[in-house]
C-alpha cells in the first residue's frame, strides 16, 4: 500500500472504531469553548473539515447545527452517507475548498492539520476559513506540537485487535527528519488475512508561526490551551486546542 488513498480506503470501515477517544476528545473541546462566546455557541451554520467517516459531524447535527462535511478520501464520505444518509458531504481538499455559504463554526480535529506537509498549506486553509467564516464566528482545530513529534512521537505504539482486524501504527522519524507514522494491518478476507502496510508523514510548526499565519488570514483573536488537559499551555505540551475568532 504505497499512497494515502490506499491507506484511507482500508482505514474508512474502522475508522470510527478506531478513533472512539479523538471523537470523544472533540466533542470536549467544542463543549469547553470559552464562556465570552456566548451566543456564539447557539446552533448556526458548521463546517466540519476532515471530517471522516461523519461521527462528530453527525454529534453536531444533532445538536441543533446546519453542518456540511468535507473530507479528501471518498472512502471516508462513502462510509459517511452510508451511517448517516441525512448528513451534507462531499469529497474535497480542506486547504482550498470552494463552497458559498458562509459558516458560524468551523471546525478540523483529529490531528488533521497535521498532514499538511508545506507552510502554504497551512495558510491557504486557514485563508480558506477565514473566507467562509461568519462575522464573529469560531474556528476551533487541534494540533500535535513539535514537542510531541520530537519526543513522544518516535516512541509511541498503538496496537488495535479485533474479530477481523489487527492495527499497528507505529511513530518515528525517517531518514529526512520528519515525523512518520508507520501503519501495518492484518484485514481477514475469507479464511485468510492479508497484511497492508503504509507511511503516512505529519508537520508540526511552532506555535508562534502558527499564531502569525492565523494573523495573517485575519483570524487574529485566538484562545490556545494544552489539548490534553484544557489549561495553560507549557513547554511540555503535546497537542494545542486553538479557538480562533473573527
């Protein structure tokens, strides 16, 4: 398995199973957003980028909000509109998505900004958002930081057994320097299991530069907590919850 559509077209049918504690962590952070919203919060119009196979998508509409989904696998969306048929979603990149409504809350979690590899890519999205985002409106994404990537990252093993599948996603950093997750999977198939593997590369950029291009798409009243425990953030901090106002 040697591209990222081949990764996401094993990952789609597990994907929820697979990610129970990053679905539960981003509905945390959309309950914890800042009291000074507000109204802010009162169910509108929701963009939800990288949305998967639909599951926080799905906890949003059923919360009040007008939500539309955008996702670059269409394994993803075609698990979507399988598990949610009354759910809005297409297959589009999330860096430079072409839609005319303009949105209240916009959200991207799951490390999704991530894998983005290029400095240009983070800025056309967050250009992208401030473009569709509403007078007064939120985008609220979460990042791994540098630290993470740097230190936590090259000795993290994840191990997921089923019925059907096993899931081994292994960090490290490749002979480039940057930060590579290595996928193996055992998917059973009739009475035999066949193995996949696939790199998948994350970039991670400091905070301050992260800060600057946020000001430079005109999204430049931001709010960033540690990701993991809602507080101040340190030196230490693995992931970022960033709420970014216009």
């Amino acid at each position: 398995m040697s591209d990222i559509k081949s990764f996401y077209k094993i990952l789609a049918p597990y994907y929820n199973d697979l990610h129970q504690e990053a679905f539960i962590r981003s509905i945390l952070y959309l309950k914890s957003c800042p009291t000074s919203l507000g109204s802010r919060m009162t169910p509108g119009k929701a963009l939800d980028l990288g949305c998967g196979t639909g599951q926080l998508t799905n906890f949003l509409y059923e919360n009040g909000w007008s939500i539309y989904g955008i996702d670059s696998s269409a394994d993803m969306i075609n698990v979507l509109k399988s598990k949610y048929p009354f759910l809005s979603a297409s297959v589009a990149d999330i860096r430079n998505f072409k839609l005319e409504d303009a949105y209240d809350l916009i959200v991207c979690f799951g490390d999704t900004i991530n894998h983005l590899l290029g400095e240009c890519d983070w800025l056309t999205l967050f250009r992208s958002v401030s473009n569709r985002l509403s007078d007064r409106g939120l985008f609220c994404f979460d990042v791994i930081t540098p630290y993470d990537h740097c230190e936590v990252w090259p000795n993290s093993v994840t191990v997921a057994e089923r019925d059907t599948f096993t899931h081994i996603a292994r960090g490290c950093i490749d002979e480039e320097g940057r930060p590579l997750l290595i996928n193996t999977w055992f998917v059973k198939e009739g009475d035999l299991w066949q193995r996949y593997d696939s790199r998948l590369l994350h970039k991670s950029y400091p905070l301050e530069t992260v800060l600057q291009w946020l000001a430079d798409a005109d999204l430049g009243n931001i709010i960033v907590l540690d990701g993991d425990s809602l507080g101040k953030v340190t030196s230490r901090s693995t992931r970022w919850l960033i709420y970014a106002f216009k």
